[in-house]
C-alpha cells in the first residue's frame, strides 16, 4: 500500500510528454485505462528526487503503459487526486515514465489541459494525493 501527499511546483517541460502521448498506441493504451482519451500533453511538476523516487520503488502498483506488440514497458500510471492552492481538486493521473532525464518531475495526465483548467502557471503550487493498493485494478479512480 501506498499513500503519499506529494506537494509541487509547476513547470514548463521539454515537450516529450506530449509527443510521447500522441503516440497512436500510447493514446489507445491510455485511453483504456483511464476510461477518457487523455489530452496530448502532461502538466510537469517539480518535486524532491526522493518523493519521484518512492514513487518509483512502488512502480508495481501502477498499471503498466505498454505497447501492444511488445513486452517492453516504457512508463506506468495511476489515478491521483491532483488540487491546486485555491482549493480547486480534478482527478488525474500520473504517469511514470521508466526512462527519464529528470529525477525531479513528475508528470501528469488528465483528459483536460491541466494549465487551462485549473488556471495553472509555472511557480504555481500543487498537490497530489497518490493512494495505491497492491491491486493495480483498484488504482483508478
């Protein structure tokens, strides 16, 4: 089990995340397992190295994002609670990917672009809830 309050900082990214997410079998993938086709693009948040690296200890817990021809498994997700410092909660999803050139980003997706909906910026604070079971199929939201 697995139940962490996460607080972060928003940040501008590198673009990846999008493109990765508009991959066809990325958006079927996701679109699977969150029940809604996701937004082509994540909301990054800057966080400790350690809280992004317990969560990747407990990667396990996540649903893996793999494709459909091959046994390789590029990232995992999990429903979240995400809530912004005006109070404001959505459900979303963070997605980990299992290689990355941050140690401190933890990127999330969500049907809607995050930024519009909760009027995000880079700086703007956040939080999210991460509760996990080891039943993977419990993990959504």
């Amino acid at each position: 089990m697995l139940d962490l309050l996460i607080s972060g900082v928003v940040a501008s990214g590198l673009g990846k995340g999008g493109y990765f997410i508009s991959l066809a079998w990325v958006q079927a993938r996701l679109t699977e397992l969150m029940g809604e086709r996701p937004f082509p693009g994540t909301l990054n948040l800057r966080i400790t190295p350690e809280a992004r690296d317990e969560l990747f200890r407990h990667r396990e817990q996540f649903a893996p994002v793999i494709a459909p021809d091959d046994a390789a498994c590029p990232g995992y997700l999990a429903g979240i609670a995400l809530k912004n410092s005006r109070g404001e909660q959505l459900q979303a999803w963070a997605i980990l990917p299992e290689s990355t050139v941050h140690a401190d980003v933890l990127e999330i997706v969500s049907q809607y672009h995050l930024r519009e909906r909760m009027a995000l910026h880079d700086g703007d604070c956040v939080t999210v809830d991460i509760s996990l079971s080891k039943d993977t199929s419990s993990n959504f939201l």
